[in-house]
C-alpha cells in the first residue's frame, strides 16, 4: 500500500505544479511556465532539467527503473512535465524541440502503461500521440505506438 500513497502524493505535488504551469500559459507567460517544469523537474528528479533533455528517452526511462522496475510515479511528473514543455514550445513556434519533448513524453506515458493501464494516463498518451503520429517515428517509438493501439483496441 506503500507504493500507491507514495504515487498519490507524487499526482498531488504534480498538480499542485501543472496549476502553477497552466496559469502562466493562461496569461502568455511562457518563459515562466518553462522556468517552472526546470524547477519542479529538478525538485521531482534531483537532476538538471537540461540534462533530462539531452538524454534519449530509453535513458530516461533507465534512469527511473530501481532494481528494474519502474518508479511510477517519478515517471507520470517526468512525462507529464515533457508534455507540458512540448505544448509551451509547440505554442513559441520550436517545432524541432516540441517534437522531442512530445517523444519522450510518449514514450514515458506507454512505459507506465506497461506497468499500470489507467485510464488518465491512456488520455495523455491518445492526446500526445495525435501531436506525433503524423511524423515518421524513431523505431522504438513506432514499436511503443504500435503497442498503444493495440491496447486501445481491446479496452
């Protein structure tokens, strides 16, 4: 039981910072919004935002597995921070980095889902693959959106 409060009190911290996140976006302060996913990634991660970004997402993905097993709740802020940067960056115009941060955003959400179906994060993952599904995928994001489809077809 353990590991589910730990999860619920990682989403309430998580949506305590998106509130922060979309309220700057509301009022066309983006470089505050990103300022805020750098400070809350750091605070979440303990590991600079820039580096998380210059990282692959398998990296990422290995750096959140402890003993092998994903770290659920680490990974729902990381995605949901990558998602929230991809939108920001998508909205100023920086396609080359939305795409990217939409990616890992992506391919994060598949991995929780992989460990833990809800139907929150199917959501998120729909609504970022709709962002990326017109592009010709790296190979292991194609394999991961081949999966999602998959799995919304026997929900």
């Amino acid at each position: 039981m353990i590991h589910r409060d730990y999860i619920m009190r990682m989403i309430e911290q998580l949506n305590k910072v998106l509130a922060k996140i979309l309220f700057n976006k509301e009022v066309k302060q983006f470089e505050n919004a990103l300022g805020e996913i750098q400070t809350s990634g750091e605070k979440f991660l303990g590991l600079k935002w820039d580096i998380l970004n210059q990282l692959s997402d398998q990296d990422i993905i290995a750096m959140l597995k402890i003993g092998g097993e994903l770290n659920v709740g680490k990974t729902i802020v990381t995605a949901s921070l990558f998602k929230e940067e991809a939108d920001i960056l998508e909205t100023l115009g920086k396609e080359d980095e939305s795409w990217k941060a939409y990616l890992k955003a992506f391919s994060l959400f598949v991995e929780i889902l992989m460990v833990e179906k809800t139907d929150e994060i199917i959501n998120k993952a729909k609504e970022v693959l709709q962002k990326i599904d017109k592009y010709n995928l790296p190979v292991n994001i194609e394999e991961k959106r081949v999966w999602f489809n998959s799995l919304k077809k026997n929900e």
